[in-house]
C-alpha cells in the first residue's frame, strides 16, 4: 500500500474555539466541579497548603511501565497527597486519552501532541497541552545494520517500511518533512511486535527508541535508527494535556497536581537505577493483578534488564538543555513552533496558541526555582 498526506486545514483562532465551549464540555465542567471543588482558595505555590481537591483521574498513555515511573514516585512518596489530592486514579493504556478528556472521563491525560493537534484540526477539540514530560518525541525508524541500514531520510526511498495503522500519519510527516514523495517508498501494516523487521520482511520498522529498538538490539542483532526528532519531526510528547474549561476553571488544581509531577520525575534522575526499577515493577505487577484482560496481564512480568534500558533511554528524552535551563516539563516558544511545524508536516494544521498554554508551568518555577534543580 502507498500512503498519502492528509488534506490541510485552516487554523482559527483560539478565541473563536474558547466561543463554543460552554456548550461542548458542560459535562467536563460538571465532572471537575463535583470531584474537585472550587479553586478559590489557592495557597502559595509551593505545595504544601491544606486545600483539598478530591480525587481526579490521569489517564496514561501506555501500560504501567517505565514511562510513568515519576507518577509512581509521586505515589510512593506521597508528593499528590502533599499537593491536596484524595487520590490520583492512574488508568492504564494505551490511549491517547482524547476522546475521555472530551467526554469528562478523565481530567487529565499523558497524551502526545500529534493527537492533540489532530484532535484540534480536525475536529476543533478544546484541549491544551500544558507540559510535556519527553521533550523529544520517541518515534523511529528502525533498521537492521546488515539489512535496510536506514541512516538518513532518503535511505527509505525504494524500501518496505512497516508502519502501524494508528501511526500512518506521524509517517506521513517524516517524509513530508523530507521532501520525500510518498509513491516512492512501499509501506506495508504491522503491528508493534517487530518479528518483520528480524525476518527481513520490512527494511525498516516505525518504532520507539526505548521499546522495540531496544528489543530487538537485545536479541542480538546490530541496529541502526533514524529518530524522528533529529530528522525534521521535533515535537513533545507524554504531554499533560487537558481541556480549555477544566484549565480556565482549575488552574490551581492543576498547578499542585505538575508540582508533584516535578516531584515525582525528579526522584527519577536522583534514585538509584534499581530502586526504580523495583518501583516500577510494583506498579506494573498491581495493574496485572487488577485487570486480568489488560495488557500488564497479557504481555507478562516485566524484564528487569530492559526496564533499566527503556528507563535510561527515555531520561534522554526528558531532560534536555532547555530541561536544564528551564525546568522540568517546560516547552520553550522554539519548541513548541517545531511542533505545530511537524504536525503540519502530518496534515494537520493548528497555531501555537491553539495547542499550548505552559502559563501554569512558568509560574510553578518563578515561584519555586529550587524545582528546576530535578537532578541534583
């Protein structure tokens, strides 16, 4: 199968989206008043008040692995209770948690922003991006070595690349961001299992840099990858995504809840590789314990080894020099234009101002400076 761009669209302006809010998130409203309460009462910033918020629910992205080993921390060592919270409710993926932002379901979801910025294209979504925990988006092009080699963007033109459905058009935007004509490179369906790629079926495999990549280096084979966010496609992902009324009528809530977050992924880079591991491995091993039909049961104890990998792997995602300068979780106005700019490469058009408000980060560090210091 050959695959093609998606047709563009016209941005609008976010005033002209907030319009229409009232109506289409009335039921988002009703949820977060009735599990939060109000925001009047906001303390100093620091995380420490006595203002309760009740519970809210994070929907993740992925299974309860190494990518949420912050939000662990931030449960092992009572940083959400701290910040005001009952309970956070950690749902399991995968999902990129849009459509439950939209109906009310969650509160807030550790999506990504190409299906943000679709949602908001394409649909005309309320939903804001106000941090991104992977500064760099985890997306490959993996190949064998000795097979395909795909080192540069042009090394796909005239090779079979295997691309999951759900990630068509994020391929989309890597050749478009190439100037690569999609008729010259043969894309066929797989699946995330990268079988295809070891028996030479595909030359090249869209992968992730701390999952399959690492998969199929630890069976033995010599690899090349082709990062998505060094070859044009820069943009942030596992993002704190939320919709516009529960940001303009919780902005405390969630202020307290991205402390903890700091909290909680700053424990990452200062404890020890197996400690975490540990850590994580408890929260995995509960999620397969509660839900016989989720894929923590289905795929299996985790591999300790390649846990330590993917986490090691992912923190190169994290942090970042403008991570080191900035804090934690910021999007600096660069990065966030290299992102609208990738997700128009995808088809997808939407402004900066659509799709981001990091007012509530910045804020969290020009009051709490001692936050920015995640690794000492």
């Amino acid at each position: 199968m050959k695959i093609h761009a998606l047709s563009h669209r016209s941005p609008k302006r976010r005033s002209t989206r907030r319009a229409g809010l009232l109506v289409a998130t009335s039921l988002v409203a009703a949820l977060a008043l009735a599990a939060c309460g109000s925001d009047d009462d906001g303390d100093d910033g620091s995380g420490s008040g006595d203002e309760s918020f009740g519970e809210i629910s994070l929907q993740y992205s992925w299974i309860k692995n190494e990518e949420f080993a912050g939000e662990f921390y931030a449960y092992e060592n009572g940083y959400y209770d701290e910040a005001g919270f009952d309970a956070v409710n950690g749902i399991s993926g995968p999902d990129t948690g849009v459509a439950k932002l939209l109906s009310g379901t969650v509160e807030v979801a550790l999506s990504d922003s190409a299906s943000v910025g679709a949602a908001i294209a394409e649909q005309d979504a309320p939903l804001t991006i106000i941090g991104a925990t992977f500064q760099k988006n985890p997306f490959t092009i993996l190949s064998l070595a000795d097979g395909g080699d795909i080192s540069t963007p042009e090394d796909m033109i005239g090779k079979t690349i295997g691309v999951q459905d759900s990630n068509a058009s994020v391929f989309a935007a890597i050749l478009n961001a190439n100037g690569i004509d999609p008729a010259d490179v043969d894309v066929v369906p797989v699946d995330f299992d990268p079988t295809p790629l070891i028996e030479g079926d595909v030359d090249g495999f869209m992968a992730y840099l701390t999952n399959e990549a690492i998969t199929v280096e630890n069976a033995g084979f010599e690899i090349t990858n082709l990062p998505y966010a060094e070859n044009g496609v820069p943009y942030v992902a596992e993002t704190f995504t939320v919709t516009d009324q529960y940001l303009a009528e919780n902005r405390e809530l969630l202020k307290q809840f991205l402390i903890a977050e700091i909290k909680g992924w700053s424990d990452v880079f200062t404890e020890p590789t197996d400690d975490t591991v540990a850590l994580i491995t408890k929260y995995y091993d509960q999620a397969a314990s509660e839900n016989d039909e989720g894929l923590e049961s289905v795929f299996g104890a985790l591999d300790p080894a390649k846990t330590a990998q993917g986490m090691e792997a992912q923190l190169e995602l994290v942090a970042t020099e403008d991570t080191a300068a900035n804090g934690l979780f910021t999007i600096t106005p660069e990065l966030q234009q290299q992102t609208v700019d990738s997700l128009a490469a995808a088809g997808w058009e939407v402004s900066v101002e659509e799709l981001f408000d990091t007012s509530i980060i910045d804020e969290i560090y020009e009051e709490n400076p001692d936050l920015m210091e995640y690794d000492s």
